[in-house]
C-alpha cells in the first residue's frame, strides 16, 4: 500500500504494480549507486543487475496469510513480497 495522490486533489491509500515500479525502480538506482563503485565490488551490465535484482528480492517481506480467503497466499499471486531497500544496501 502507498499513499497515492488522486487526480481530484485528495490523497488516499493505493496499492498494485502501478504503485510498486517507482518504489522498485528508485531502490534499484540506490542500489546501483552503491555496487557499481569500483572499490565495493567489480560486477558491471547483466551481471550487476543479476545482483540487484537478488538483493532486493531477498529483503522481501512476504505477507502471505489472506484474511479474506483464511489461506496462504502463493507468491505467484502477489509477488515476492515488500522489498526493504535498508536491508539491500
């Protein structure tokens, strides 16, 4: 969930892919920051972002009981789960 500000000027909370990429894509960048320095580690292009992707992915928080259903939710229906970008770099 994010808070999301709507079109008609209000604010409220929002959730889905359209509200994850820029968080996504912006703990990508500071994690690319971080690890493309030379004096940290040597990984550049793919390999690199092989790295990221893993580092975010394992910081994941998997909320995975639905109250609704009372069942265990699979990541192949929500995804990995909240990544922490803290944990990652």
């Amino acid at each position: 969930m994010f808070i999301h500000h709507f079109n008609n000027g209000t604010h409220g909370l929002d959730s889905g892919t359209g509200m994850a990429s820029p968080h996504v894509a912006g703990s990508c960048i500071i994690n690319e920051n971080k690890y493309s320095r030379k004096d940290i580690l040597t990984f550049q292009g793919e390999e690199l972002q092989k790295l990221i992707k893993h580092l975010l992915m394992s910081t994941a928080e998997f909320p995975n009981y639905n109250n609704e259903t009372k069942a265990i939710t699979s990541p192949r229906q929500q995804g990995a789960g909240v990544i922490d970008v803290s944990k990652s770099s």
